[in-house]
C-alpha cells in the first residue's frame, strides 16, 4: 500500500470518526469512565489517568493494525 493510499484512508476514518462524535455524542460517554480509569478531583485540581481506556484503544488498534499489514 503506498503513502498517499494510506493517508486517504486514515482521512476517510478520522472523518467518520468526526462525524460520529458531533452527531451522536452519546454513543461514546461511557469512554473514560471505565473502572480503572482514574480520576482526581479537588477544588483547584482535576487529574485524569486513562488507563483502561487506553488499554482497550491499543487492543483496537492492534487488531486492526494486524489486520491491514498482515503478509
């Protein structure tokens, strides 16, 4: 696959990915509230340590990955 292929193709996903969120904002809410996900709230203070979140988005990302570049 060339570079210019690719670019377009990850273009086309950021699009879509663009749309989903400004129409259907609720579709994903449950997204960085997961159990492992890591939040500190104070007065003057908000800390926000995604960890199962980014977990599960590199797990995605593999697989699909994998998908594309697999021989």
């Amino acid at each position: 696959m060339s570079g210019g292929k690719l670019f377009i193709i990850i273009g086309a996903i950021l699009i879509l990915i663009g749309l989903i969120l400004n129409y259907a904002p609720g579709l994903f809410s449950w997204f960085g509230r997961l159990p492992g996900d890591i939040r500190i709230e104070d007065e003057n203070r908000f800390v926000f340590i995604p960890l199962t979140s980014m977990i599960i988005i590199s797990i995605v990302l593999t697989l699909i990955i994998n998908l594309f570049f697999r021989r």
